[in-house]
C-alpha cells in the first residue's frame, strides 16, 4: 500500500462536537496506524462566524483526547494565494463552469438524492448554461 497521509480539518465556528471528533479520530488511528503522518487544516475562511478562541479549545480538547499531528497547523486563511493559483490554472485549462443556480437550488441540490456519478463528482449542471 503506498504510504497515506491523514488530515482533519476543524472549522473553528464554535466547540468540539462528537461528529468532528469522530472524524478526527478516524483519520488519525487510520494514518497513525499505517505509519504515516497526521495534518491539521483550519478552516477559517467563514469570517463571520469563526471565533479564535475555538480554534484553540479545538487543539486542546484533541491533545485531551490523546491525539497529535504533525507541525505545522495550517490555515486556509494564511493559503489564499494558493488556492489562486489553483484557480487560474483551471481557469487558463478551460475547467471552471460559472455557476448561475440560486442559494435556493444549490441547497436544494446538495439534499437531493445522489445518481450513478462517483461521489464528488460535478454533474455539469451548469457546465452549458449563461447568465440568461
């Protein structure tokens, strides 16, 4: 097996609740277990509603717990020109599709029942569409 790389993501929008750590759990027993290293991502880029202090009570409540990571955590926040990049090359390869669906219809589609595509996988719902 090659050698896999485990990650938790927190979103620091309030307290440790038992779903995240469930999540956090398994990955880190499923990357410790295979030898590998373990990474904290925060995802802090909800400006209104991320609060530092939870970023904090989040760490501490995992090194509770007995859970550890390899340095160094990082933040999306601290990334952005990354992820820039990421997009103007996607971008200059002719892969972004504008999105016009409403706040209405993208959550209405994410609670609708999934089809025969791989999971994560875009459907192309808007690959044709224009703004009018």
């Amino acid at each position: 097996m090659d050698r896999v790389t485990g990650r938790y993501a927190p979103s620091p929008t309030g307290t440790l609740h038992l779903g995240n750590l469930r999540t956090a759990l398994l990955a880190w027993l499923f990357a410790r277990a295979a030898g590998s290293a373990f990474h904290l991502r925060i995802e802090d880029l909800d400006t209104g509603r991320v609060r530092e202090r939870f970023v904090g009570e989040q760490l501490d409540d995992l090194r509770a717990l007995g859970l550890d990571w390899d340095p160094p955590v990082v933040r999306q926040s601290e990334r952005l020109e990354r992820y820039e990049e990421a997009i103007a090359r996607l971008d200059a390869a002719g892969l972004l599709y504008p999105c016009y669906c409403t706040r209405r219809e993208i959550r209405e589609a994410a609670s609708a029942p999934h089809g025969p595509l791989p999971e994560g996988a875009y459907p192309g719902t808007c690959r044709r569409l224009t703004a009018r």
